[in-house]
C-alpha cells in the first residue's frame, strides 16, 4: 500500500469537499441546499451557529461558505469555482480575511480578545471576512460576552460561523443571534459510498465487511471514518487487501464490537459469549451504563429495521442482523434492556443488570412463566393463583413466530391489575407488547384498598408524575429529581433517594401529600409514598422489584444480589397498615426467593468461571420450554 510521497497528508484533508457541488459534502444536504440558496441570493447572514457530531463537515462547511461568498465567478450557482483569485488564495491558506478561531486552544482565546479590534477594519483582500470559530462552545463567558457586543452591531461584510458540537453550551444571547444549522451524522450507506469513493482513487484495497466495521466504529463522522482508513493502510502491506481481521485486530474488539456480539450471542442462545463479552467490556474499563445504552440503542435500531422503518443510522450488518429476529422477539428483547440503566445506577454491580437482561433475553418466555409462580409464593394469602401445570401448559414458544405488531401501538396506559396474570390469560401473545387487558382476571383482593399499579407502570408515569409535583411545588420536584420509584408493596411507593436529605425532606409529611396526590391524579389511584436509601427500602417481589421492561419477573432479579433482608419497620410499617398483618409470612417468602435469586447468580458465576451450563439449567425449577 502506498504510503510513501503520495500520502503526506491525511485522507480527510485531502479528500475535504472543495465545492458545494459533486456529492462531497456528504450527508448534510438540507445545509449545502440553504446555504447555496442564500449565496445565489446574496443573502448572507452576519452569523451562523453550526450544530453537530465532530466529523459531520461543519468547518469544512463554513470554508466552503467563506469561498462562494468571497468567489469572483460571476455565475452564483458555480461558486465556488477554485480558478478565481479569490478562490485559489483561499485554498492555498493565503487569505488573511478568513480568520480561523479555535476556541478550545489557549491561542485561541488571546484571538478571540483581538478580535473585537480587528472586526473594525475591513476586509484587507477579500470582498467579505470571515471568522470561524471552532468549539465555540469552549470560549469563555468573558469571551461570549465580548462577543455578544460584535454580534449586536454587526460589522459590515463580515460573517461569524460558530461551530459546535455542544450548542447547549452557548449563551442563548449569542445563539439566538446566529442562523442556525444541524449538521447530521452521516447515514452508513452515504458514508460507505464516500469512503468507498476515497479508497479507490486511493488505490486502497478495502473487502465489504472491513469497510462495514470502519463506518460503523466512526459513528456517522467522516473524519473518523477516513482516520481510520490511514492507520489502516498504513498498517497493511503493499498490494493487500485491508481485511475485517486486520481491522478487528487493529482497532481493538472495540464498544460497538461488543454491543453486537451480545446481540449476537442473544440471536445464538450463546450465554457464554455474552456473558463474557460483558464480563471482558467491565475489565476494560468500559463504562456500564455506557454500554448497557449502546446496547440498547442497537436494539432500538434492530426493532425499527424489522419493523420496515428504515432508520438512516443502521448500516448494512444491523440490518441484516435484524432480519434475522423475529419483531415480537426484538420487542421482548429491547423490554428486557429498556430499564437496566436504572438498575445499573442503583444496583451495586454495575454488569448485573446487563447479564441478566441479557439472559433474560435468551432464556425468554421460560423464563417469565418459570420466574410467575415465585412473587405468588410470596403472597399466598392475598391473592389466588392459577396452578402451576397451567401455567406450564400455556408457555408460549420462545421464538414467537408471530408476524403481527400491532398490540404494541397500544399505548398501555390503564392501569394493569396484574401483569403476570394477563400473560397467563393470553400466552400466545406476544408477553412484552403487554397492551392494556380488561381487567378480568381476578381483582386484588388486598385488604388495604385497591393498590394495583405495578413499579413498571408507575416508572412509565414517572415523568407525568414529576411535572404534576412541579406544577403544585417546585422544591418538592427538585428534590424528586434524585430518586427514583423504586417497588410497590401494600399501596406503598417507596421511592429510592441518593441521599439522606432528599429522603429526610421527601418524607415530611406535607411533601408526601404533594407526591401522594400527583400519583393519585396521575394513576388514578391512592399510594402512600414512603422514600428511603437504597438498601434501607423493602423489595417488593409480588411487583417484580425495580422497574424494567414490561416482564415484570425477570426484573425481580437485577436489584437482587446484595440482597437486603428487610430492615422490618423502618420505612414500611410507619406508612401503611396492610404490611404488619403478614410480616411474618412475608419475610419467610421473601427469604425464600432470596434463596432462588441467589441460585441464578451463583449459576452465572460458575460461567464465567468457566464452567458452561446448560440454558434449562438457569431455570430456577427444573425448566419447561425449550
Ligand atoms: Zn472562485
């Protein structure tokens, strides 16, 4: 590969656009189309906010706006032209009207000082100056406000572009005075083309999966994209081909790289693999709740690509890999990943609630119908339950071949009695796209009163919650902003705090009532909300523990392991009366699911000790489907 005299300069500033024209600036049309619109016009604004990824063209964008506004062809529609003496000085780096600002530099803030001098003078060479200033979200207050003073008179045949990729960082004074442009992450199929493009003028060789693994690490920036592609020619021998295992071995089994081989290992009921996979991301330092969004995200891009939705970010791979899942799965699957971030947050080991979603995800329905009859075990008195063989009987297939989508469009809204009932009542259907049931099934009989709304539905509302808490005091949602709903037990919320004082606060008894009836408006049902640290709060195993996505038992697991053995009282018996009568037999239950609970994670520890286990294995009694 040649890496001699013809690469002295990097692929991205060899191959940056020189023109609107041609399909080099890729992916960002909507800007090009507007801004060539503005120069024809000769309607060019005194300043421009550029929105966007790094890597996406924003500075290559200001340069190319820079040129056709200051470009001598008398033709609009062909600046800029790159003959014209205005055009090559610019290419060559010798216009001294563009003026270049990089905020994130210390130079860059001893300029950004001069430049409410220089702005007085007018452009020395060119019909119109330039200042581009690059991470302006970095300049400092002092410098924004010296700035706002520019922007407010605004020098003639001057123009400012601000580029950013953090605009909610800017002053909103100086934002608002600025024309703004989002700038896109760049679609696979327009990268892959591009880069496609550059390799073959390059005389890089490059095979499709190789290619597939670059535009997918680069995350829609072109810059990375083409970065990637130098180091990998410069590391490949002349006349080779860069292949996807050089490119593996080079980029390192990367973030992304693992959010699809546990997909992956989820599509090939692999426990291994993924387990592992998760395992070897926490060793590398990657960030839990990093990773658990990544895999999600995927997740959200496999659902819409099954669903015909044809999202622009997926690439080739996800979308291949997405045919081969069937909808329903995926909608069962994203459930189960859909709240493990706040799990991650709470729990005290940050992989857990990725394992376990992740198992969870393969050992599927088995595992939602194995895991129903234990919260029942726990409250035998209160509420009556459907014999086992049943339950057994009724297990849907784990891989539902169930062509049809459209319950999830449900917005499941009502108030669900009991979830784990409606999924025995209806086992052929899909279990996550659990739309609102008549309540048919056998209201509670609590003794308390009607307390029915299950933790997942209540983390559902949340946000509807909060806003209602805003509008009848503000301090007391301030304070809500670090908690969370944490499990339901006998018309009790208790709600999970970060900290003692929020807890302490939230507990007076005039906040309380501003939370209780906020929840009441909004669920259409009375809880008493109880708030408490985290290992001081009850589990509420009939409810399915913390919040997850819509299998209400799976989800009993994540907050698990450090399991705490009720602090009895402190939190519970102040707040509701239901709760003392079977305590006894409650804790008895509870310690009982403790004990299953642990038999799964001391199943999973034995893997990655490298013991392999069987899937039916995990079930915690015996096991049922296939
Ligand atoms: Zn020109």
């Amino acid at each position: 590969m040649d890496t001699g005299p013809g690469r002295t300069q990097s692929l991205y500033r060899k191959y940056r656009p020189e023109t609107f024209a041609g399909g080099e600036l890729v992916g960002q049309d909507h800007v090009r189309d507007t801004l060539r619109n503005a120069i024809a016009n000769g309607r060019v604004s005194h300043a421009y906010l550029f929105c966007g990824p790094r890597g996406t063209g924003k500075t290559t964008t200001a340069r190319l706006l820079a040129k056709a506004v200051n470009c001598l062809d008398p033709e609009p529609a062909n600046r800029p032209c790159n003959v014209c003496e205005a055009c090559v000085a610019i290419n060559q780096g010798r216009a001294t009207d563009i003026i270049e600002i990089d905020a994130a530099s210390n130079r860059g803030i001893e300029d950004i000082r001069d430049l409410r001098e220089q702005v007085k003078y007018a452009p020395a060479q060119l019909r119109h100056k330039f200042y581009i200033i690059d991470e302006a979200h970095r300049l400092t207050r002092d410098a924004f406000n010296a700035f706002l003073k520019t922007l407010e008179e605004p020098p003639p045949n001057t123009t400012f572009v601000l580029a950013t990729t953090d605009p909610d960082e800017l002053l909103e004074t100086v934002a608002s005075r600025c024309q703004r442009f989002d700038f896109h992450r760049i679609p696979a199929e327009q990268m892959a083309l591009r880069v496609r493009t550059v390799c073959e003028q390059e005389g890089i060789e490059i095979d499709d999966e190789a290619l597939s693994i670059v535009i997918r690490q680069s995350t829609g920036s072109l810059r990375d994209a083409l970065s990637l592609i130098d180091m990998l020619a410069t590391a490949t021998s002349e006349d080779k081909t860069i292949d996807a295992g050089l490119t593996r071995k080079m980029l390192g089994l990367s973030q992304d790289e693992r959010t699809l081989t546990v997909i992956e290992a989820i599509l090939e009921r692999d426990l291994t693999l993924g387990l592992q996979t998760i395992n070897d991301a926490l060793d590398s330092g990657q960030d839990m709740r990093a990773f658990g969004r990544q895999i999600l995200a995927a997740l959200r891009l496999l659902m819409l690509c099954r669903a015909g939705a044809n999202p622009a970010e997926a690439d080739g791979a996800l979308r291949e890999l997405a045919t081969r899942f069937e909808l329903p799965e995926l909608l069962r699957i994203n459930r189960e990943f859909s709240e493990i971030d706040f799990a991650i947050r709470h729990g005290g080991f940050p992989q857990l609630p990725i394992e376990l979603a992740f198992v969870a995800a393969i050992v599927g329905d088995s595992a939602t119908v194995q895991a129903a009859p234990q919260p029942a075990q726990v409250t035998p008195a209160r509420r009556p339950e459907p014999s086992r063989p049943e339950q057994r009987a009724s297990a849907p297939p784990q891989r539902q071949p169930e062509p049809r989508a459209a319950q999830p469009a449900q917005p499941a809204r009502e108030p669900i009695p009991i979830r784990r009932e409606e999924r025995e009542q209806s086992p052929a259907r899909e279990p996550a796209a659990s739309a609102p049931q008549p309540p048919a099934s056998t209201p509670e009989p609590r003794p308390s009163g009607a307390a029915t709304a299950s933790v997942q539905m209540v983390v559902e509302r949340w946000p509807e919650v909060r806003t209602e808490v805003k509008a009848a005091d503000r301090k007391v949602e301030a304070l809500l902003a670090s908690c969370d709903p944490y499990s339901i037990i006998d018309g009790t919320l208790f709600l999970i705090a970060a900290y003692p004082f929020h807890a302490s606060k939230l507990n007076e008894d005039r906040n309380r009532q501003t939370i209780e009836d906020a929840v009441e408006r909004v669920l259409q049902q009375r809880l008493t909300i109880s708030t408490g640290l985290r290992g001081e709060l009850p589990d509420a195993p009939d409810e399915g523990g913390p919040p997850s996505g819509g299998t209400g038992d799976s989800n009993a697991t994540p907050q698990t392991p450090p399991r705490q053995v009720r602090d009895d009282g402190a939190n519970a018996s102040d707040s509701n009366d239901g709760y003392d009568a079977s305590e006894a037999e409650d804790d008895e239950q509870e310690r009982a699911a403790a004990r299953e609970e642990h038999q799964v994670i001391e199943r999973m520890k034995a893997i990655f000790n490298g013991e392999e286990i069987d899937i039916d294995e995990l079930q915690i009694d015996g096991g049922s489907s296939s």
